[in-house]
C-alpha cells in the first residue's frame, strides 16, 4: 500500500491577490524566488571551506541551523 506524502509550506505573498489567477501568479513568483535563495545556500554549502567549517563546528545538540552571509 502506498504512502501518502503530504507537502506544507507557509508562503508569503507579496500582495493581496484579487483573484485566483493573480494568486497563483503571486505563489508561483514567491516559490521561484525561494527556490533561487535556497540553490544559492546550496551553492555556498557544498563549496569545500564552507563544508569543513559546518562539520568542524557542528556538534551533537545542534538542532536547528541558520545560514546567514
């Protein structure tokens, strides 16, 4: 039996949409533009200096990370 995958994001739009067309214009801009911000975090992440100083300074009670320039 398969497993159903259930996929959730809060999304901010950058304007109050005035009709279903405009909010799907305004979610898909929003999505592109986070899928942008994320690829360049990737990116920078699997650049060799960036990867040995996440791993040097990771430790074991480290839950949550926050990447920053």
């Amino acid at each position: 039996m398969p497993i159903a995958t259930i996929i959730q994001r809060d999304i901010k739009l950058k304007s109050k949409p005035t009709s279903g067309l405009q909010a799907y214009n305004l979610l898909i801009e929003a999505i592109n533009e986070e899928v942008e911000e994320l690829q360049t975090i990737l990116s920078e992440l699997s650049e060799s200096e960036a990867k040995q100083c996440f791993i040097r300074e990771w430790n074991p009670n480290i839950r949550s990370v926050s990447v920053h320039d």
